[in-house]
C-alpha cells in the first residue's frame, strides 16, 4: 500500500477502482471506468495524424507543392 503523500502525487487512488474489479473478476466494461475520447491535439493520437495530413494537404492546395524539405533535429 502506498503512503498518503505518494497516493496524492501518483493519484494512485484513481486506479485502485479499477484494479479492485478486476481482481473480484468483473469484467463488465459498462460498469468499469468510463469511455474518453481524446481530442485530434492529442500527440500520436491518429486522428492527430489525420488532422495533420489534412493541413500538410490545405497548405500545398494553397501554396502548391513544396521544392525543398528541410528537417532540423535536437
């Protein structure tokens, strides 16, 4: 069991809902938890990838097609 101050920084207390149900063997998914759907910022999400592809294809559809790809990296 976690310490108080480690429940509160981890918000481990969230997770043992969950964890409780599965170890009673309830695997009802109506029951448990509830669904979230992430929003197209959500970074590696796909429809972040969709949204991104539809911009990359807006800017050449305004600008034309590009003559030069420059990829810098840190």
């Amino acid at each position: 069991m976690l310490h108080h101050e480690a429940a509160e920084i981890l918000r481990a207390d969230a997770y043992r809902g969950l964890a409780d149900a599965v170890e009673a063997g309830d695997h009802d998914r109506g029951r448990i938890g509830s669904k979230v759907i992430l929003p197209s910022s959500f970074t590696g999400d796909p429809r972040y990838i969709q949204q991104a592809c539809a911009n990359a294809m807006a800017v050449c559809t305004k600008h034309g097609k590009p003559e030069a790809c420059i990829i810098m990296t840190c």
